[in-house]
C-alpha cells in the first residue's frame, strides 16, 4: 500500500494491498491462496482495467487526443 499502487489497485477489487510488514503480506498471500473465487475476481477485474486504461490501443488514442488539442 504505497504511493503510485494504491493509485491504480482497489484493495479487494482488482489486487490486494499490504503493508510493507511480513504480517500484513503473509495475511494476504494466504488469504489469496485459500480463496479460489477471490482469485478469479481479481483477476478478471485486475485484467480489465489494464484493458480499459493502459492497452496499447487506447494509450495510442489518448496520445491523438492529446496531438489534437494541441493542434485546436
């Protein structure tokens, strides 16, 4: 749970954030190994938001969003 990740992961939705203590990554690594549907989750929503926000694809349309604002 540091600055710049908890900016792009949702703890519970598309990741899970720990402290920098063995105990808190400990916590979460079991409580990913032991729950198969958390997993599943998220992944799937880890998975589309990558898609949604930094495939190639829309980082190129966002790169001519930005071309085009500046030519007006």
């Amino acid at each position: 749970n540091v600055e710049g990740t908890r900016e792009i992961i949702t703890d519970g939705i598309t990741g899970l954030l720990a402290t920098t203590d063995s105990q808190s990554l400990k916590t979460n690594i079991l409580k990913l190994i032991n729950d198969s549907w958390l997993q599943d989750k998220l992944r799937q929503k880890a998975r589309q938001l990558v898609i949604d926000n930094f495939s190639l694809k829309t980082q190129i349309n966002k790169e001519i969003a930005i071309y085009e604002n500046l030519v007006g």
